[in-house]
C-alpha cells in the first residue's frame, strides 16, 4: 500500500463500505487498543502498553494534547497540499517516523522485518531499535532506499558501540539515536506483575547475537549472572526460547548453552548507567553520521546538546515508561524549540494518536513527529498490511486537519495558530 492523497483515501474506505467492506484496522485509537489487546499475549500486551509507576507520565502526555487547541482560518486556498518535508537533507512524504520499539517478536511472528517492509514501502523513515528482534541489516534490506536511522544504547562495551556504529553505517543507516533515559529499566508494575522480562528468553536481543563483537564477548568469563537458577517448567521454556532464537542449529546451540550464555551476557552488559555528555566525544570519533540525542525533556539539557554539536535533539519520555510523574513531551517542546532556534532538527515521540496531534506537534515547533504504540498495535492486528494502513489513516488526518486549519503546507503548519487553555 502506498501513501494516497486524504481525500482519496476518504472516499476508498466509503465506497468499500458501501459494498460492505470495512478496513481491517479501527479507525479510532481506543478501538485499535482493544482490540490489538484482544490478539496479544498478556506478556506481550503488558510490556508494549505498560508504563512505569501508576503511569501517570502516560496519562500526562495526553492530558496535554488536550490543552492545546487549534484556531482553524478560514478562506484560504488549501485545495493543493502537500506534507512533504527535509529531516537531515532527506526529502520524507510526510513529517511522520517510526519510533524504535523493541521485542517486537512478542507482537507478530514477522516483527521488524514487517515493520520495514511497510516503511520501505512508503518512504518514511523508521528507526531500527537496539532491542529488535531482527537484525539491522535484514531490516534494511526489507526498506530498499528508504531512510533508515539507528537506536543505540549505550553498552558497557565500547567496543560493541562501535561494532553498533559500523554495522548501522554499512545497512544504510542516515543517523544515530542515542536513547538517553533507558540506563536503566524503569519500574514497570505490568510486567513486574507477570515477573515477565523478555530478554531472559532471548528475545529483542537479534542486535546482539548477530553482530561479531558480542559473540567474542560470549567467550568471556561468565560471573553466573541473569538465568534462571531453579528448575521448573517455566525454566525450562526460557532455556528453550532462548536457545531456538540463538542463530544457528537448535541443538548444537543447545549442547554448547549459546541461548542462556547470550542472555547472560547482554544483561551483564546491557546499560552503562555512568555515561555522560564528554562521552559523546567517543561517539563523534567513531562515526560521522549525523547523533540525535533521544530522551531530551529540558531546555538546559537540549542547550548542552548543542554545545557538544549534536546533529539532532529528540524529545521524548521513552512513552511513559521510565519515569512516572515525568513532564510530558508535548510540554517539553515549546520550551526546547525556543533553545533550539531551528540549528537542528527537532523530534518528539510519547503519546501521539492521530494526525491532529501531530499538527499540534509541528505548529509548535517540531520537525517531524514519532509513531510508536499505534503501529505496534496495527502490526498485532494485520502484520505490514496493518502498519501501512495505519500510516496512510495518520496522514489522512493529518492532511485533512492541515487542510481545514488554512494551511497547505508543513511550512504553514509552522505559522498556524494554537492557544494553551490550562
């Protein structure tokens, strides 16, 4: 499926109904939300829809799309328009991306790999997750020319960022994401509930097993750290998961422990909890593609960023999911973009749900806006078909809001008029 003009895409869904066909996907987000629920396993569902704490930052992202309202104008010429905007010198259809999210196995059998083709299909850039569940290089061959960036998290091994960094040049990759606010997990009552934590399955670690750098660190001492120790059916299950997503034969991986022993290793050396901004010297010698730092909520933070040169700032709270009782992204913006005064790119990320928040994003500053639950939930629902559906609906909404506000374009997106009600 390709990106279609709204008012096509209008008029398709109409007439299939009128033959009594409706689309695969529920148009409205809570419909969408229950029913991926209804198709995904509780772990799967809790890890992707959890947030950390009494997810008050998830309910804070929203809270504050509501403040902002849009004035519409009127009388103004709007019947060409076009989304098309530059992100990094890349011409992209539309000021839409697709956040990394990981352990996406947990959500369809085709994970990544569907997510890609949808991007690839459509031209809009997705961002390849440190914790996919398939390597980088499978996915961008998926994507064809279509942009594709890199989600780092910083390991212990500096010699496995920098395995990270050549890897993510080699596939295509148009820049670096350093996730900064997942150092550490947050606290997470949804899966704590569950006591369910994939990565002791070996899942959303296909970054790790396939990439040379974390094979030699396999071979080193283990200090006996991150499996399960007491024998049981569920242990059982676990070693068995994490040996079949092993690369390789089953059972020679199972002979040699290769499953547990990659599962031990990417726990022992998963997060570096003591990085700090001289570090990103290390990262500009190692790679010259453009570093966006993720996870910036403070103007302070975001000045700093641009002192170190960054090439990109993106705003965002991981989804509520670290922090609870963190400010909300949108919050964030106006605030940053103020700092920021255009130098960079600006993106955000956390609790976007249609085409009208994404107008809001962009009259406040922002360069391009990130889609994450929601296209998880339409992969749960319908594979890569549902994904690119989902992005055709988001830019619908988004062309049809632009288009009755008064604005034509992205640029005049930028000059329309929004007014905080708090």
């Amino acid at each position: 499926m390709q990106l279609i003009n709204a008012l096509d895409r209008q008029r398709s869904v109409y007439l299939q109904g009128a033959s009594g066909t409706l689309q695969k996907l529920p148009f409205d987000f809570e419909d969408l939300e229950k029913r991926a629920q209804q198709q995904m396993h509780p772990k799967a569902w809790a890890y992707v829809a959890g947030g950390a704490g009494q997810e008050d930052t998830m309910q804070a992202n929203r809270t504050e799309f509501a403040r902002w309202r849009i004035v519409p104008r009127m009388l103004r010429d709007v019947e060409s328009r076009t989304l098309g905007t530059q992100l990094f010198g890349l011409e992209l259809p539309v000021p839409f991306f697709l956040a990394p999210i990981g352990v996406l196995e947990m959500v369809h059998p085709e994970a990544d790999r569907a997510v890609a083709q949808a991007a690839g299909a459509m031209g809009i850039p997705y961002l390849f997750s440190n914790q996919a569940s398939v390597p980088m290089e499978i996915c961008a061959a998926a994507m064809g020319n279509s942009p594709r960036f890199f989600q780092l998290y910083w390991s212990k091994s500096d010699e496995l960022v920098v395995s990270f960094l050549q890897r993510a040049k080699a596939a295509g990759c148009s820049g670096i994401v350093v996730t900064l606010d997942t150092t550490m997990l947050g606290w997470r009552p949804r899966d704590l509930d569950l006591a369910s934590l994939p990565f002791l399955s070996g899942m959303g670690i296909a970054q790790y097993t396939s990439d040379p750098v974390f094979r030699q660190i396999m071979e080193e001492p283990d200090p006996g750290t991150g499996a399960p120790t007491t024998i049981s059916w569920e242990s059982i299950r676990t070693l068995i998961g994490a040996t079949r997503r092993f690369p390789g034969s089953f059972w020679k991986n199972l002979r040699s422990n290769a499953g547990i022993n990659a599962v031990r290793t990417f726990i022992r050396i998963y997060s570096r909890p003591n990085i700090t901004w001289k570090d990103l010297h290390f990262l500009r010698q190692h790679t010259d593609l453009p570093i966006i730092l993720k996870g910036i909520l403070h103007p302070d933070d975001a000045r700093k960023a641009l002192d170190y040169g960054v090439d990109g700032i993106y705003i965002s709270n991981h989804g509520g999911r670290q922090v609870d009782g963190a400010i909300s992204a949108l919050e964030a913006l106006p605030g940053i973009v103020e700092v920021v005064r255009n130098k960079v790119p600006v993106l955000i990320d956390s609790g976007f749900r249609g085409g009208a928040d994404a107008f809001k994003a962009l009259a406040l500053g922002a360069t391009a806006v990130g889609i994450g639950r929601p296209y998880c939930y339409a992969l749960a629902l319908n594979g890569a078909a549902g994904v690119a559906e989902l992005l055709n609906n988001w830019m619908a909404d988004l062309e049809l809001t632009m288009g009755l506000a008064g604005c034509k374009s992205v640029d005049e997106i930028k000059t329309a008029t929004l007014i905080n009600t708090y």
